[in-house]
C-alpha cells in the first residue's frame, strides 16, 4: 500500500530515521536495529514520492543529502554484519534451509529469476553441458559477481537453477567473508556445484589489480555488479569503470560481455548507491594493456533497464561492453 507523503515530511521522516540509527551498534545487529531498517526499507518502498521531486531535494538540501548518504551507509553496514552473523550461525547449525529463510529487499529468488529472464530476452542462455563451448558468443559458462558478501545467495540460485554447468567467481574484498561464504556454499550445494564456485580476496575498485584477477575477468561473459558495491554513484560509476577496463578480452574482440548492474531509483537510493542509466552511457574505459599507439576506448551499450518496482528496492541494468 502506497503512502502519499509530502516532500517536508519525507525529508522530516529520514532525518527521524537517522538519528534512531545513530544511536545503535551495527557491529552485533540487535532486534531493535532489524526492526528500524525493516521500517525504513518499507518506507522507502512504499512511499508515493516521484523521484524527479527526490533527486531535487537532494540537489538543493545538504543536510538530507548528508542524512540520505549516512543512512545508506549505516545499512551497508548493518546488512554485512547481518549476513556475517548468520553465516556463522548457519555453518555451526546447519540444520536450517538458509536459501529458504534468509530474504533481503523484496525477495532474492524473484530478482534472480527476473534478471535471468532479462538476459534470456537478449538471446543470452546459459550453458547447460559439462563441456564449455568457447566458440559461442552469447552461451555463458563464466561469471563473475563482484560484491558476494558471506551469504551468496545470488551466486547459488543462478548455479543450482539456471547454470550448473558454468563456473561462478566470487569476489570481495574482505576474506573473512569470502570463508564464511565458502562454508556456507559447502552446506547448501552437492560436490559438483561447489567445485564451480570459486572465491577471491580482492577489491575491484583498486585501479591495478592482479593479471591473474584480470585475467579471470577476461573470460566472463556476464559480470554482476552487487547492489551495495559503492557508498554513492561516482563511487560505483569509477568501480563500474575499473571492471570495464580490466574485463575486456581484447585478444578475443568478437567475444560478447555483459554486465548486470543492480542499482536503485527515486527514494531507495537512501537504502543502496544508485547508478543512472545516463551515467553509465557517458562512461570509457581504456584497456589495461593500452599503448600509446594503440588506444582503443571501451564503452557500454545498455541492452535493458527494470527500475525497481512491486515493493522491490533493486532496479537492474544489463549493459555489452563493446570497443570504440
């Protein structure tokens, strides 16, 4: 049910918000704690706010531009060391049906079966043999999802029920999440699923990265960019820009790459980093192996755009990486 607010007691509510937020540890997340960000996601969802009316208020306001950018900020937080509470809780207590019960924004299983239909409209399926077909431009046996988090939900679902024959890289860049997401991927996945899901310590958003972590990158036909990568958007648009560069398989220039970028819109972007569909397009990348006699610059081209609806805080953006 929508709320139809104006925009002062909008900005009036954040701000209350924000100041009950404060006063609480995220560290260990209480009951009080999940219940505030519960109300704020469902306030955020469910107000009748137009995003043009949103996006002026935090132009002209900086003190909710302040609020809005602590909130997302204090829920980044709260929700890693949420999922990292109950990874260790899960991998100690097995006995639960975590893919069941561990939900987050709107339902993870409906955003991955929505995304997966997204890419199927583009003619991208994804392989379904033991043996890779390296000559197809659009069959997926290689991904890349870069923020996994300790609880990698999105990367299970796609690997038990869309592609159990494609090898998936998690990246992020705190390990300690990387092993809990590791234990759990042992409690929830059969022997041949867990050895197609691979872990890797490392921050895409570092200019240099490890010609290895590149290299791997190279290969992936679908990167998924996490919602929660990047505090704002010119944090996310440099990180976006950063995977560009160093995903582009220049030795394989045919090779076709998309990147599924989990965004937000209008008044969920107090709860995750938007990243607009303009701003993506005016992005270049120069390739990591870029001389001066050879520079060729790599943009995006967006293929498709869901904005985030049905009580749903994540928008989706599906891009190809193509050379200029």
């Amino acid at each position: 049910m929508e709320l139809i607010m104006t925009s002062n007691s909008v900005r009036e509510k954040l701000i209350d918000f924000n100041t009950a937020i404060s006063k609480l540890s995220l560290f260990n997340p209480s009951s009080e704690a999940t219940n505030l960000f519960d109300e704020l996601l469902k306030f955020c969802c469910s107000t009748a706010l137009d995003s043009s009316i949103f996006e002026r208020m935090l132009e002209t306001d900086l003190v909710l531009q302040a609020v809005c950018d602590q909130l997302r900020r204090s829920r980044s937080q709260y929700e890693y060391y949420l999922e990292k509470n109950l990874a260790k809780i899960y991998t100690t207590n097995p006995g639960q049906n975590l893919i069941e019960q561990f939900s987050d924004d709107g339902d993870y299983h409906r955003l991955i079966e929505f995304e997966i239909k997204m890419l199927h409209e583009l003619g991208i399926q994804f392989s379904q043999s033991s043996i890779p077909n390296d000559t197809s431009n659009i069959l997926v046996n290689k991904i890349a999802f870069i923020g996994s988090g300790p609880i990698p939900i999105s990367s299970i679902l796609i690997l038990r029920k869309y592609a159990p024959f494609a090898d998936i890289y998690n990246f992020d860049m705190s390990y300690e999440a990387n092993q809990l997401a590791l234990g759990i991927t042992k409690q929830l996945l059969p022997g041949h699923l867990i050895e197609r899901m691979h872990f890797i310590t490392q921050d895409i958003g570092q200019k240099s990265i490890p010609i290895e972590v590149e290299s791997i990158l190279k290969e992936c036909q679908i990167i998924f960019l996490a919602a929660l990568v990047g505090h704002d958007e010119m944090t996310k648009l440099d990180i976006l820009r950063n995977v560009v560069k160093h995903s582009k398989n220049e030795s394989n220039p045919t090779k076709v790459q998309h990147i599924v970028i989990r965004s937000t819109d209008g008044l969920c972007q107090v709860l995750y980093p938007k990243l607009s569909p303009k701003l993506i397009i005016t992005l270049e990348a120069s390739p990591s192996n870029e001389t001066r006699s050879n520079k060729q610059n790599i943009s995006l081209d967006i293929q498709k755009v869901s904005l985030s609806e049905n009580g749903s805080a994540i928008s989706t953006i599906i891009a190809k990486m193509i050379k200029k």
